[in-house]
C-alpha cells in the first residue's frame, strides 16, 4: 500500500499509513516558533556591537589608573639611585606635557572664550592617565563645544587645541587597550567628521579639516597597534624559551637521575644475584649440614631470587628501548689514573693526592666517586679553561673523602668558557644525597672552584650489627 502525504485524502475502506520525516536544517534559527534563520552577514554585524560595547560602552568611566614604569627596564636601570625613582613617572609627564601644549594651543585659537574651551581640550587628555576610555568620549563631546565658541573657522571641526587633544588622546588610550579599541576609535571619529562635514558646521565657507585628522590619526593608530602586536609577540616568545628552559632542566635532570637508577639497579643486581648463588651453594660447602642450615639458606636464596625478580621490575623501566647494558665493568677508583690521563691530553694540568689507607669500598661507593670527579674535571675544562686542578682523595674511617679545586683561568680575556647545560653541580648532588652524603661546591678566594664530598661507609662491625 502507497504511503500517504499530510497533504492527501485516503480512499474509504483503505489502512492509512502515514511517515512523518525529520528535516535537518542546516542554519541555525533563534528562539520561537516563525521566526526565519539569521544570516552570515547579521551575526558578523551583532558580533561587531558586541565588541564595540565591550570595549567603549561598558564600564567606559571604570578607574584604571596609569601605572608606573618598571625600575628595571632597559635605561632606568642604569641612573642613579633617586633619578631613577623620578623616571618612573615618565609616562605621567609626557602625558602632563601634551595637556600643557594643548593648552597653549586652545589659547591661541579663542579670544574670550579661552576659560570655557581650554578645559575642554585639557582634561581629557588629563583624564588618559585614570579613565582611558572614558577621556575618549570627553574628547569627543567636546570637539563640537570648541569648534562653535573657537574663534577660526577655518579649523573645522577640530580647533587646533582640539585637534591636539584628540590626536593625544587617541594615542594615549589605543596604547593603553586592546588594538581592536583602536579600531573603534577611528571608526566613531570618521563617522563624527562625516557626520561634521554634512552641512552642520559652517565647511562651505570655511572648509574642513576631517583629512588630516583622519589621516594623522590612523598612521598614529597603525603605529601604535603594531607596537602592540610586536610587544604580544616578545611577551610571548619570552614565555615559550621559559617553558623551554624550564623543561630543558627537568629533562637533563631526569636524564641525570635515570643515569644513577640505572647505575643503581646493575650494582644492587650484581649484589643481589650474588647473595642467590652463595645461598644456594651453601650447603655444598658444608659436610652434613643440618636440615635447619638447609632450610635456612633456602629462604635466603628465596628472598634475594623475589628481590631481585622485584628490583628488575621496579627499576628496569628506567632503561630506553635503546639502552644497552654496558660489556665492561663499571669504573671505581682504580680507574682515576686512565681519567686523568685524559683531561691531561685535554690540556688540563691535574695532580692526584691520596692520603689514608687505601681499601675496597662498596661498588656504589666506588662509582659514585668516580662520576663526580670526572663531573668535576670536565666542568674546570669547560669554565675555567687552561687552570690546574687537584684532585684528593682521603680514606678516612667511617667513609670516603673528594676534594677537587682548581685554580683560576690563566687568561680569561683571551679564552672564553665553554657553556655548559648547567646541571653538573645538581648530578653530583644527586649522586651524594643517594648515598647519605654531604657535599659543598662554592668559589675559592683566589677565584677557583671547590667541591667538597664526604660519602659515609659503614664499618665492618655496624654490618655485622
């Protein structure tokens, strides 16, 4: 059976079916039942209004006081110390300036008139430096007051000093707001100067002025807003390199951090599979070992197995898919002397000085001072380049004494420091606070540099304990 339309009659006798279709609009209508879709064009003109009473009708006469300039700018910053108090009121005054020219010229232009027309030109360019917005609606209201009671009608509509003080007002407020103000303020001065040179001022005898305040105010205004849009874009920049530094840090600081947990996890590895192979070779040792000795040596071999299992989960997510564990040994002490050869064939002179007894310290330990010595010597090749340095190292009891100063650079006018990233002193902290250390780093009086590290060992009877 044929579907019907809303719009036909079903035939006696028949079933009536009926399809009642949704239709997607594709424009957007407003609220209520009738009323047709609004068109590209009336939204653009709604959002234009909308824009306009942001940034000229609402709160136009809201108190925004003119702020002072930063003592640390570009020259301030270099006068002394009370001329740089008084040059923070700069703005202030340039702006007190162009209220005092405006005056002079207001006073040129009117005979008698001069009391009713030259604060008329005065205070909006006064009332820049607190209510912006609300100068530019002064300026405005008072361009046509000053053009009837001034004495030149050539100058229509804009008396000199109220051509003056549009121009600083303008100026003064575009820098002041948003570049898309700017644009406002233009658009209701040429409306206003249309409007002015219709037949309402007398500009068939005397001629108009709108052209040059026209063009005059949009060269100022252009100006202004490329400033604008050239200070975003610094302000911007200066953002984005400290985001990129910030996280340039944190990324050579995990980096640094990644490095000991991978260091970490092969010595405690290393250490771990150890305690395994002992405890389940044990019992070997031992003719008749009691069961308990057994049993004993099982759960320790248990344990260090789970641990180890444990420890290669935990800390083994550190390596990169590319990470490859290095073949050799990792370096202790005993390999100083292959280091040192070569910072000398960098051209660094450095002498080694060991003082106690020389012994077998804690793998751990051993690495550790070894990365921060080798820190050390490659941060006096990179800061103080052609200085001597001197390496120390004291066996004392209860732990392991480094010392690495070096001397100033011999001629630092001549060789420039290499820059560096900046994060070697925090490595060597790193390293330090791992293993319960202290340390200090500083400048010595002779204009060299000091690191100072101290790393506990634990007495044989404290593990014993």
């Amino acid at each position: 059976m044929e579907p019907l339309s809303l719009g036909t009659t079903a035939p006696r006798g028949a079933h009536t079916v009926l399809y009642v279709t949704e239709t997607t609009h594709t424009q957007t209508t407003p609220p209520g039942g009738g009323a047709k879709p609004r068109s590209p064009e009336y939204r653009v003109a709604v959002d234009a209004l909308r824009g306009l009473r942001q940034d000229l009708i609402h709160d136009a006469f809201a108190y925004r006081p003119l702020p002072r300039r930063r003592v640390d700018g570009r020259f301030i910053r270099r006068l002394p110390g009370r001329l740089r108090e008084y040059a923070t009121w700069t703005p202030h005054a340039l702006i007190a300036v162009a209220a005092l020219i405006t005056l002079l010229l207001s006073g040129v232009d009117t005979d008698g008139e001069v009391l009713l027309v030259a604060p008329l030109t005065v205070l909006p360019v006064l009332l820049t430096m607190i209510r912006p917005v609300g100068a530019f609606w002064l300026s405005m209201a008072a361009t046509p007051v000053t053009g009837v009671f001034g004495s030149s009608w050539g100058d229509w509509p804009w008396q000199a000093g109220s051509f003056a003080c549009h121009l600083t007002v303008l100026t003064v407020v575009a820098m002041r707001t948003r570049p898309r103000t700017a644009g406002w303020m233009w658009a209701i001065t040429a409306l206003y100067a249309l409007i002015a040179d219709s037949g309402i001022g007398p500009t068939y005898l005397y001629g108009t002025n709108s052209a040059p305040m026209l063009i005059f105010s949009a060269m100022i205004l252009l100006c202004v807003t490329v400033w604008h849009i050239r200070r975003n874009a610094e302000q911007e920049v200066t953002a984005q390199q400290t985001v990129t530094a910030h996280e340039r840090s944190r990324r050579t600081l995990l980096e640094e951090r990644t490095t000991i947990a991978r260091e970490l996890h092969d010595v405690v590895a290393h250490h771990m599979s150890v305690v395994a192979i002992q405890a389940e070779a044990a019992p070997y040792r031992v003719e008749n070992p009691p069961p308990e000795l057994e049993k004993a040596f099982a759960t320790i071999r248990e344990n260090a197995v789970a641990a180890l299992t444990e420890l290669r989960r935990v800390l083994g997510v550190v390596r990169a898919e590319d990470y490859e564990a290095p073949d050799a040994p990792q370096p202790t002490l005993a390999d100083l002397e292959g280091l040192l050869a070569n910072v000398r064939e960098a051209g660094l002179g450095v002498e080694k000085v060991v003082t106690g007894a020389v012994r077998e310290l804690p793998q751990g330990v051993e690495l550790s001072a070894y990365r921060i010595v080798q820190e050390a010597l490659s941060n006096t090749l990179r800061h103080a380049p052609g200085a001597s340095a001197r390496v120390e190292i004291g066996y004392v009891l209860g732990g392991l004494g480094l010392r690495i100063v070096n001397g100033p650079p011999p001629n630092p006018g001549l060789v420039k420091p290499s820059p560096g990233a900046g994060h070697g002193i925090t490595g060597m902290r790193e390293r330090v606070t791992m293993l319960n250390g202290e340390m200090t780093a500083g400048r010595t009086d002779d204009g060299g540099y000091e690191v100072a590290v101290f790393l506990p060992v634990a007495l044989p009877d404290e593990d014993d304990a």
